[in-house]
C-alpha cells in the first residue's frame, strides 16, 4: 500500500468522555500529563499510566506501510495522532524506524523495507577500516539528504496537535548504537578490547549529533527517548555498558534537563535492566524497561524517593497472537509484583505492524482492568 489512508478505526470504546474507564467505572480524573508526571515524581496518580511500544504500528492505524510513514514527516506525525485518537496511551511516541535515523544521516544505508516491515540498516560505513578512524566521519546537518529535520517537524506536528494532553516524545538512536551501526557490532567489541581511544573518539562524534538533534527535539517542545538496542545484556555486560554508554547517554540527558522543561528524557532498552540499575540511576534517565519476570521488590528499592518510572512489559508477541491466557497471566504477575508503586507503567515492547488495533485495545483493557483505581469520582 503505497499512500497512506484515512483512519478506518473511528468508532471504538475509548471515544466517548475521558472520565469513563473500563466497564463505566469512573477512573479517568487525571489527564495523560498529569498522570505521568505523577509517576514519574513517585506520587499517588488516579490509575497506572498506559504506554505501550507504538512506532511502526502507528502506519497500521493509518493504513500505510511502514516505509511510507517513515519517509514523510505528515504521514509520521498523522501515524502518531491516529494512534493516539485510537488507544489513548499516556505518553506518545513519534518515530516509525526508531534506530536508524541519525546512523543513516552518518552515512549508512537503509533499506526499503516491504509493506509489512520497517527499514533497516544495511551497510556499516566504517566496518572496511583495518584500524577505526573515526575523523573520516562529518557532523550532519537536517537537509534533503537525511531525516534528521524530519522527524523533529513530525514531533512537532504532533505536539502541536495532541501535546496539551499528553506528553510527547521524538525518538533518537542513542550514542552507542550509532557507532555500533557504522562500525559493525563485531568490529566495535574488538575495537574496545584492542583500542577503547578510537571507540571514544567514535562515541564523541555520535554524541555531539545526539546532542544537537535532542536539542532540536526539545526545542520544539517534545520529550526525547534515547534507544539503546544494542547495549542491552547480554550484548554487553555491566562494566562495558558503565564505560562505553553511561557517560555519552549521561551527558545527553542532563543537557536535556538543565537546558529544557519538556517531559524528561528516557534512556530505552530491554534485556536484564535490573542488572544495569545503579546505572540507570547515574545516566538520569526517567524510565526503566522491566518485562514480567524481573524482580521488581529490587526494582522498588532502587527507584524509592527518585524520579524514575518503571514501565512493566508484557510480551509484544502475546498481543500479536492473540495470546489472552498468557497476556493476561503475564499481566497479573506484573500487578501483583508492582502492587503499591506509583510510578509503575503499563507496556510492552514494540507492537508489530501486524498486530490487528483491536488486540491492542484488548491488551488496553486487560492493564486497565488490573490497575488500581484511587479515584471514587
């Protein structure tokens, strides 16, 4: 499918009055804003916030293929909007190939994707050096040949458009997985081993475009969430992940925080995080990713008196299936292990552009169905 289509999804549960949650039950007294600030300041809010994984999806809400909202900053924004207008998540992302933006604006190819599928990365440009030089690389700029000003116009759309309700965050491929994506995974372990200067000398330049893209994404007002893909454990272990990625992701958050009042930026990645927290902690980021299994008694203890969500995921796959046994099992365990925290966060990883928008309403419902509710109005 080539062009984007008119939203097909206009009648569903959650268009009718903000006030009205699952079954009638009146839960809704925070707006979206409201409620993640108070979980991200660790206080009592009206209901857990709802923030599942929405990027490529969004074109299926839309009814486009992901590359086609991907390559047009409207086509973007309007992916995130009719999202937006069909879940009524609390807090939106927009993006539709999250990762690869700044790595192709360095110079790596993306491929076109089928309708089904986002793009991805296909050649690593600094993967043929026998040594890593990282000077042959030139700082981009927004223009014609990247999407840097693209998705910083698309995030801006959308935060004129929705941002009164709710937060809004632009996406950005985090330092570390840049250089890895112009390196070569491979070639950047060896390269640590054999010259951790050159890797820091790499990580300097992919900071310094981090740094100047976050600015353009907080200049328009938005959010900003740094991904971490390829930093996740057991890719690496805790003592690479405190050398290699803390101080380049800490450096861009605490900009982000001394310099702008948007909503507060999110260093995201799955894998075992609680295994990463004390540098989580460091690093300032506003939210932590923890699937079902992890310890979240250790989780409460780490985050107790700081401003750090904990956004609690339930298996992106279940959903797609159709799985509801084992979505709703994976759901309870994550109520019962997050049973009195305030910043708890319903979510999942990212939802497929296959998964059918009334599954993801159903999961919808299953979290709200598990949160507890303080309002009586």
């Amino acid at each position: 499918m080539a062009r984007c289509a008119v939203p097909v999804y206009d009648i569903l549960p959650w268009k009718r009055p903000a006030s009205a949650g699952m079954g009638g039950t009146m839960i809704s007294v925070m707006s979206s804003r409201e409620r993640m600030q108070a979980a991200y300041e660790n206080r009592p809010a009206d209901r857990w916030p709802f923030v599942p994984s929405i990027y490529e999806h969004g074109a299926r809400v839309l009814g486009c293929a992901p590359v086609d909202a991907a390559r047009s900053a409207d086509a973007m924004a309007q992916a995130a909007i009719a999202s937006w207008e069909t879940y009524r998540h609390d807090l939106v992302t927009v993006g539709i190939d999250i990762y690869n933006i700044e790595a192709e604006a360095f110079g790596c190819r993306v491929s076109s994707g089928d309708h089904a599928s986002i793009p991805g990365i296909v050649s690593h440009p600094l993967a043929d050096q026998d040594e890593l030089n990282p000077d042959v690389l030139t700082l981009p700029q927004p223009g014609p040949a990247n999407r840097l000003g693209l998705i910083v116009e698309a995030s801006a759309r959308v935060r004129a458009r929705i941002g009164g309700e709710v937060w809004v965050n632009g996406c950005m491929g985090g330092p570390f997985s840049q250089a890895v994506e112009l390196r070569g995974f491979e070639n950047l372990v060896a390269d640590m081993r054999e010259a951790p200067e050159r890797v820091h000398a790499l990580l300097e330049k992919t900071t310094a475009l981090s740094l100047q893209q976050a600015a353009r994404l907080s200049e328009a007002g938005c959010g900003v969430n740094l991904f971490e893909s390829w930093a996740t454990i057991p890719l690496i272990d805790p003592p690479t992940f405190g050398a290699y990625v803390v101080p380049y992701n800490k450096r861009i958050l605490e900009t982000i925080l001394s310099r702008f009042r948007t909503p507060p930026p999110s260093l995201i990645m799955g894998g075992n995080t609680a295994r990463l927290m004390d540098h989580f902690i460091e690093a300032r980021t506003s939210l932590v990713v923890a699937d079902f299994n992890t310890d979240f008694d250790f989780m409460r203890a780490k985050t107790a008196g700081r401003r750090m969500m904990v956004r609690g995921c339930v298996d992106p796959k279940l959903i797609e299936k159709a799985d509801w046994p084992r979505v709703e099992e994976q759901a309870a365990k994550l109520a019962a292990k997050a049973r009195g925290m305030n910043n708890f966060v319903w979510g999942c990883g990212a939802v497929s552009y296959n998964t059918r928008p009334e599954d993801l309403l159903r999961f919808r419902e299953v979290c709200l169905r598990q949160s507890p509710s303080r309002s009586s109005s």
